[in-house]
C-alpha cells in the first residue's frame, strides 16, 4: 500500500493527478474504508480559468451537471437535510450502468473558499433499478479557492474515492478500474473549466437553481439524521486542510490533505 500521494499526471493543461491506497481499516467520518480500500483515492488539481462563485454555482445547479460530467445522465434531489445539506441519487449511461446514492454538504468557509463534500448514503427513495448496479462513494470533495492575485480564476481540488461494485470488485476488473481513474479527474477539470467559461461569457443559460445559503463551516455545526454517513463529518475532517490552503500553501503540498496522514 502506498503511504503517500503518488503524483501521476502533470500535463500542459495545470492538471496534476496524485494517487493514493487507503487501508481498509482507516476511518472516514465513522465509516471503514473496508471493500474500497482496493481503489485508488484521486486527488486533482487545476487552475479554472473563472471566479470563485460562477465556479460554485455549477454544484449548486443540477440542470448543468452533465455539462463537466458526462457519464451522469440523471440527478434528482431526494431530501433537503437543512438548508446547506441534501441527498441525491444520480445515474450513468450505458454501458457503465451504475447508479448511486449522495449526502451533499456545502460549506463556505471563508470569503475565499468554498467547499463541497460527498458521501455514499442511501434512502428509501432510491431504488436500485434493474441492470443497474450500485456505486458507492466513501468520499468525494470539492475545493475552491480564489486564486491569490487574481480573483478572475479559482483554484479548484478534486479528492475522489469510489467503490464501483459489480465486475469492478474482481480483481483484473479492479486493476483495470485503478488504472482508468487517474485519466477521469482530467476529463472532469478540462470540461468543468469549459463549462465555467461558458458561464464567464454569459454563453450557459440554466433554469432557477436551489442555491445553498453561505454559512461559516467553523462557526456552524450540521445535523442529519440518524441513517446513513453525514457527510458534514467528512467536512469537518478537511478543516485543517482548508485552514492551511486559506493561508496559502501550495496546493502540491500532501499536508494539506487530510488522508496524508
């Protein structure tokens, strides 16, 4: 198992790709990382060529979500928890035919930093549909930051840790799993940059949005229910994280992350 961020990409585009096992045993807001530990945890980064709030915006609008997300061909949301927290079920297209089941938390952590945090959950609205099979998500995090020195664009850190399930759980369908996932965190940055340009230019049209409203993460406590893993805990684990990066350290940095350790 590899102890530190393995870096695997750094193209011409400003995307950097690190890699990283986790062990089975290591918790994640309560929850064992268990079966996953086999798939690789991502982190990527890129500079998006936008401002902070256009950049956020797209979190918070599912009509533009297939627009830096291809293979999401459905989202609907199932539950509003509170006002800066939902869950939602998303489904892909053939032929991956996964489906999977969301805790969504926003945060904004200061002037400068926003903060969206994903966790596998699951709800009694959201059935498993024949042909489909059911993804898991120990962690998912999305991090903004307005660039230092120019507030027309955003630092932006993806970290992503999926289960796929089904044929992905064998051990050649793991292997060639991990060797994809690197290449999807810059599909996902190249087309989640596109989209924020198209919103810079004013070139997107959506239709109304559920914006959450801007809450302090240190100042403000979320509570969820009892079912499923609050996501808000996994937000909670990236505050130090998000300390450090307010203060400006370098995004390469693997102290800045929380799963460094």
């Amino acid at each position: 198992m590899l102890e530190v961020w393995e870096k695997v990409v750094s193209d011409e585009d400003g995307i950097t790709v690190w890699r990283k096992y986790l062990s089975a045993n290591m918790e994640i807001a309560g929850k064992r990382v268990g079966a996953a530990s086999k798939f690789a945890c991502v982190r990527a980064y890129k500079i998006i060529d936008a401002p902070l709030d256009q950049v956020y915006d797209l979190f918070t609008d599912n009509s533009r979500v297939q627009e830096y997300n291809e293979y999401c061909k459905f989202v609907r949301d199932l539950e509003w928890l509170d006002p800066q927290t939902k869950i939602t079920h998303s489904m892909t297209g053939r032929p991956w035919s996964r489906d999977f089941v969301t805790r969504v938390h926003y945060r904004e952590l200061d002037e400068n930093t926003k903060l969206v945090v994903n966790r596998g959950e699951e709800h009694e609205e959201a059935h498993v549909q024949k042909g489909y099979t059911r993804m898991d998500m120990p962690l998912g995090v999305n991090l903004m930051r307005r660039l230092p020195g120019d507030e027309t664009k955003t630092e932006f850190t993806v970290i992503t840790h999926v289960n796929p399930g089904g044929v992905a759980n064998t051990h050649f369908g793991s292997i060639l799993t991990n060797r994809l996932s690197t290449d999807s965190p810059r599909q996902f940055l190249e087309k989640l940059n596109e989209a924020a340009c198209r919103s810079r230019t004013g070139s997107s049209s959506s239709g109304a949005k559920r914006r959450p409203p801007t809450v302090s993460a240190l100042r403000e406590a979320v509570v969820g229910p009892a079912t499923g893993v609050a996501a808000a805990a996994a937000a909670a684990a990236l505050v130090t994280l998000v300390r450090r990066r307010a203060a400006g350290d370098s995004a390469g940095n693997d102290d800045l992350n929380p799963l460094s350790a």
